[in-house]
C-alpha cells in the first residue's frame, strides 16, 4: 500500500499517523488478524497540498494497488486520524475517496487485494461524515 504525505504542518502528528499505520496489526489480540503488506511511505513535498485527482494523475503507471492512501491535512489535526483513501480504478457511478481510520486499513487492504469486496463497498459503508470506522455489526 502506498501512502503519500501531503502534509507537512506538524512532523509529530505525521509520525503518530505513520506509527498508527505501521503498528495496526500489532494491535489485534484476537489473534484473527488482517495482514498488511508493508506500507511504502512517499514523503515528497512536490504532492503538498494536492487533491485526490493531481496525486493520482502523478502516481506511476505501473502501480497495482487497488487504491492509494493520503495523509493530508484532515489526518494531522484530527485525533482519530481518518486517512484519505483514493480508488485507483476509474468508475463513474461510484465515489471514488473516502477516509479510514487506521486499525480499518488491514481489512480494506485485505478484501481489495483478495477480490472479496469492491472499493465502493467500503464508501458506501462510510459513516455520514464519510469515514470508515468498520462495519456495524
């Protein structure tokens, strides 16, 4: 998964956010976790304070992810640090961003990857205010 950094306000917030990411797996003491791949953090100063359309209109050809994370603004000032998330495959009749918080991304990341579940899956399971905090059981 990469995550890009379009932020650059407050270095702490960002290695809180980097840590939340890193470490969501670590957490899980059901012992029936989701497995990340390694996360590949790009912090470069020429994606500061891009929409989702400029990221991903700059994101390398070759990449295969299902979807790209961004750490803007919205991430660092909030505590539950919703991370953007932008769908890589191009479809009109439904959105194509909505944010997570961190101990969701495994699940996403999974499921995409998988092809158990499609990315407007996970948005149209968002909270009203647009963030993924999982499903309601």
């Amino acid at each position: 998964m990469l995550v890009i950094r379009t932020d650059f306000s407050d270095q702490r917030a960002w290695e809180a956010v980097r840590a939340a990411i890193e470490d969501v797996d670590e957490g899980n003491d059901d012992g029936d976790g989701d497995y990340m791949y390694p996360p590949e953090f790009k912090e470069d100063r020429a994606y500061q304070e891009f929409s989702a359309e400029e990221i991903v209109s700059r994101l390398p050809k070759a990449i295969q992810d299902p979807f790209v994370a961004v750490v803007d603004k919205a991430t660092i000032t909030s505590a539950e640090m919703p991370i953007l998330l932008i769908g890589l495959e191009r479809n009109d009749d439904y959105e194509r961003t909505f944010r997570v918080i961190p101990r969701e991304l495994p699940s996403i990341e999974v499921n995409l990857s998988l092809g158990n579940m499609d990315f407007f899956e996970f948005a149209q399971s968002a909270d009203e205010d647009r963030i993924f905090r999982g499903f309601s059981s």
